[in-house]
C-alpha cells in the first residue's frame, strides 16, 4: 500500500508539471530500451563513400583488395551524455594529431592514401557504461582480433591497407564480441642465423643478418649450413626452409628447416649452390635474401625466396654466405644480378648459333643456342614433353638457361612441365597473365617444385646471355590485355646474334601487333616464328610491311582450324618471305655462323 502511494505521488507531480499517462509509459520504455547506437562508413579506394552501417556490420570490402581511405562515426548516445571519437593512421602521415567526432572525416580523400590502423573512443557517460569494441580487415591478415577503448586496431610498419571496419558497442561487464589481443601487429624485424661448416676448420660461430658465415681467401669449400628464423611478430607464423646443391649429387631432394643440416659433413663434398625460402604466412610478409661467394667468381648477386644462388657445371665451390630478411617487396640490399651462374656446354664451339624449331605437331616448341646458352620457347602439349627431352639429349643438350612459355595455352606450355621436372633450368619466364586449367596449374607446380621463380616476360625485360654480340629482348606485351585475350599476352621475343634478327611471337594476335607496332619496338628481321600457326588473326600486313621477313616459319601439326591459312601464306608472299613449315619439313633448324644463315 506504501509503494502505491508513493507512485500516485509520482504522477501527481508529472501531471503538475504538464506530463500525460502516455508520455509516462513512453520514459520508462526509454529508460528500458534506449541504448546507444554506433554508425559508421568508410571511403574506400575507387568505390568512394559506402552507405552508412551500425552495429557490428562490415563497411568497407573483403577480397577486393581495395583501401580504406577515409572513416566516419557517429553515436546516438540514447540516455546518456557523450560521444565517440576517434583517429586513424595514415599512409605516409602516421597518427592523426587530433581525435575527431559526430561524422567528421578521420583520413583522407582524393589522395589515394591507405589507413593502416585507426582508434576509436568513447566520451562522458558513455564511456562510464559501454565500451566501443572494433576490429579490421587489414592486407595480408585478414579479421584481426578485436581492440576497444582507445586502442589500436590494425597494423603499422607493414605498410598494409585497411579493407574493412567492423563497429560496436557493448555495456560495461559484458562479453567482447569476439577474440580480444592481437588486434594490432606491429612490424618486426626478424632475425635469421646461419652457420657453416668450413673444410678443415669444421662447424663455425652462428651469424646474422647479413653479416657472412665462412671464408672468403682461403679457398676453403662451404660443405654444409644450417639456417633458422626468429623473433616473427605476433600472428606471423613459419621459419626458413633451405637445400643445397652438393657435389657429385646434384640438388638435395628434401628441403631443411630451423636449424637442420643440408649438405654433408666428413665426405669431403662441397657445396656449389643454395635455395631458401620461408614458411608458413611470413612469406606474404617478408623476403629472404641471400648470396654467396663463390670459386672465381667472388660475390654473386643478391637471389631471393627460392631462387638459386652459386653455380652449376663448373665444379667450382661456395666459400662464405649471407643472409637477409626484408620487409615484402623492399629493395634488395644489394644487386640481383648475377645471383646464380649456370655452364652450358656448346653443342657445337664452331657454331655461333642454331635455332630449332621442333615439330611437336600443332603446337610451338623453339630451341634457341646462343654458343653459350640453351634457351627452350614453349613446349607443345603434354606429350610433346618426351619429344622434346629425346630431341634435346640427342642433340647433347642437358640442361637449359632459361624456360620461355610464351602464354598459357595448353599447346604452348605442355610439354613444358615434364621438361621441368626432368631437366636442370636457370630461370623461367612468362608473361603476367594465369590460367584456371590443370595444364597451367601443373605448369605452375613444377616451377615451383624446382624452387624455381618466374620473370615477367613483357616489353623491355632481357634474358643475359654470355655469347658475344647477342641480345635476347622482349618486344612484347606492350600493355595488358583481358583474360579473353591470352593470346596477345604472348611474350614476344627478339634474338640478335651479330647481324641477324629473328622474332619468336607465340600466338601473339592482330591487337597485339598494332600495340607494337605503335610502341615502335619492331624492325626489319631476318627469321620470323610465325604467330599462332599461321592463323588468319595473327600476322597482319601492317606488321609483315614493318618486320619483312625473309624466312618464316610455321610451327604447325594436322589441325581443324585451317592452319596456316591462305590468308596468311599470301601475306607472307606479298613481302618476299619463304615459308618452311614444321607439318612439313619436320624439324627444322636455322644456323647462323660468321654472319651467314642456313635453313635446313
């Protein structure tokens, strides 16, 4: 009876005060119901401005891999006073100075920069009652854990864009809405140690960092290593894997890692090259450099992530090491070239160059031999492969300088993956295009099983070569294409040896021509490869009129498409070009010794 008394009291004083019975129920539902509300947007890379979301939905995107650039909240705070700010990070800038707030702009637009990282805040009685929760999306990591309170969320010294923001508030006391403690990661340099085992002198003191492990004048042979990764930041995960190339056995086949030995030790063997890698997710965030001094050479260039560095073919032995790791896609510490010297015994020492066409039927496989280098272009279909082997071993070629796969087409790479697999290759190059098809992706893993890398194939890109007076330049892609149009992503070769020119186009079609053709990077050549088996796409008059060549060669099998077509062989009739034709001759070889050239 007394608390009915004291709520009649109550309302007697509302009433007093101007308050109906509905605007009664209505404050004590508010007092219930009315809890703060976040929103929030962000202004993301070349979409701009995302519509507003509330309470723990994604702005931003998630595998687009698009920037967030700019940020805006805004809080209705319901029954009690305060606000939400808040601040971001910036690429090139750092830390906003000032907190901003009420759906000012935190960031920046029009300027193509990145955030890295962003806090958010409660104020007033806002901040005694709730606490604002947030995570990110953040390049390479992925959802971090949730951060709350002024703290940071993302990450700083990686360099990596925000994709995503995810906003909530939750009442003091009450669960987080998901895994708290790593929601910002901050750089760390890791620390990678090496050790070498010397002749005669055994296992020496564990080094760092760049600094060598070894000797360097003593002519003492490195004959094993041993490598391992620490002081990764939190949520990078892996280590350092590592193989050796060793005497009389060629490339260990099983890699090492953290700490264990490659190589031998008491068999008087030495080593002769090295590949490294790291492991696990910190290979999307760091490099491994490392080179070494070698027999007669000295210090190579800087190799990375898998390559090779030392030599092969010349017995010659690693003295010292060096080892680096860098932030990803940070520059060398030093120059990459050279990093790894492959011999290549000359088939012929008489002959300054031959260049094979090989008849794999309707498909494209070319052997250039510069007298110094063995560099195979496209390796047919699948069963191309072992005719490519026999035809290489028959002609006293054991391993190659380079790999060229022009595109992805199964009629042009193959072959390729046997030879791979089979055969000691330097260095593979490709234009930058993929392919989703098995043949592509076995292409792919026997690469990468070799621990070999690819080289972008594209205008201006040069493979080295020894052989005086030569030259091997891509001309094309000049630009990029469509994945509808892997074709004209073919890589587009010019070999010069003294006088002589010849141009390897792959399947290189009508737009592509036109495109180097307006780069200007085509000339009067003596050889030409003819594109795509003589297809009526490819091989234009503007492009004959400008290359005239004097030989053309049609790598070509039985086929259902018409190829070569008679629009083509009239082109090629119209500048004065003899045709030879591989459905034909079978396969067929161009010499070119002191400045003469013989097809047969």
């Amino acid at each position: 009876m007394q608390v009915k008394k004291k709520w009649l009291v109550a309302l007697g004083c509302l009433f007093l005060f101007g308050f109906s019975s509905q605007q009664v129920q209505g404050v004590e539902a508010n007092q219930a119901t009315d809890n703060p509300q976040v929103s929030y947007r962000t202004h993301v890379e070349n979409l701009g401005w995302q519509q507003y979301v509330n309470d723990g939905k994604t702005s931003g995107t998630t595998g687009q891999a698009k920037r967030l650039e700019g940020v805006q909240l805004r809080v209705d705070p319901g029954n009690y006073v305060g606000n939400i700010t808040y601040r971001t990070h910036i690429q090139d800038y750092g830390w906003e100075k000032d907190f901003v707030s009420d759906g000012q702009v935190s960031g920046t637009t029009g300027q193509a920069k990145r955030l890295e990282a962003i806090q958010i805040k409660l104020t007033g009685q806002l901040a005694q009652h709730y606490d604002v929760y947030y995570r990110v999306h953040a390049e390479n990591f992925g959802w971090l854990d949730w951060a709350k309170n002024g703290g940071s969320a993302g990450t700083a010294g990686f360099a990596y864009r925000l994709e995503g923001l995810q906003v909530q508030i939750i009442p003091k006391n009450k669960p987080a809405p998901g895994r708290e403690g790593q929601g910002f990661i901050q750089y760390q340099q890791p620390n990678i140690r090496y050790q070498t085992h010397v002749e005669t002198l055994g296992w020496q003191n564990w080094q760092q960092n760049g600094h060598y492990a070894g000797t360097t004048g003593k002519r003492l042979r490195l004959e094993a290593v041993k490598s391992s990764l620490s002081n990764l930041p939190a949520n990078v995960t892996g280590g350092v894997s590592y193989r050796t190339h060793i005497q009389d056995y060629g490339w260990e086949k099983n890699w090492q890692a953290d700490g264990s030995m490659s190589g031998t030790s008491g068999q008087g063997k030495r080593l002769e090259a090295i590949q490294l890698k790291l492991t696990g997710n910190a290979l999307r965030h760091y490099d491994v450099y490392y080179r070494v001094h070698a027999q007669n050479f000295g210090w190579l260039g800087w190799a990375k992530n898998g390559e090779s560095a030392g030599t092969a073919g010349f017995g010659y032995r690693l003295e010292a090491i060096q080892m680096k790791v860098v932030r990803k896609n940070s520059p060398a510490p030093g120059s990459t070239k050279g990093a790894f010297k492959q011999y290549v015994k000359p088939v012929n020492p008489n002959l300054t160059s031959q260049v094979h066409f090989i008849n794999v039927g309707q498909g494209d496989a070319t052997l250039i031999q510069t007298g110094r280098e063995n560099i195979l272009i496209d390796g047919g279909t699948r069963r191309s492969g072992n005719i490519i082997l026999a035809y290489l071993r028959q002609i006293g070629v054991h391993s190659l300088q380079a790999v060229v796969a022009t595109h992805p087409d199964a009629d042009h790479i193959g072959g390729l993956t046997p030879v791979i697999n089979q055969m000691p290759v330097g260095q593979v190059y490709a234009p930058r295009v993929s392919h989703t098809t098995n043949t592509y992706k076995q292409f792919l893993q026997a690469v990468k099983g070799k621990g070999l890398g690819i080289k972008e194939a594209r205008n201006g890109v040069t493979i080295p070569s020894a052989a005086p007076g030569v030259s091997l330049k891509f001309v094309g892609p000049v630009r990029s294409y469509s994945q509808s149009q892997l074709n004209d992503w073919s890589g587009v070769l010019l070999y010069q040896t003294q006088q002589k020119k010849m141009l390897f186009t792959g399947d290189a079609e009508a737009r592509a021509e036109r495109d180097m053709l307006q780069a200007g990077v085509l000339s009067p050549v003596d050889v030409l490869k003819v594109s795509h088996h003589g297809s009526s796409g490819a091989s234009t008059t503007a492009f004959l009129q400008t290359i005239r060549p004097k030989y053309a060669v049609i790598s070509v099998g039985r086929n259902s498409y018409g190829h070569p077509t008679s629009q083509v062989l009239n082109r090629l009739s119209q500048v004065g070009a003899s045709v030879y034709r591989t459905d034909q001759m079978g396969n067929i070889v161009v010499t070119v010794q002191a400045n003469q050239l013989t097809i047969r």
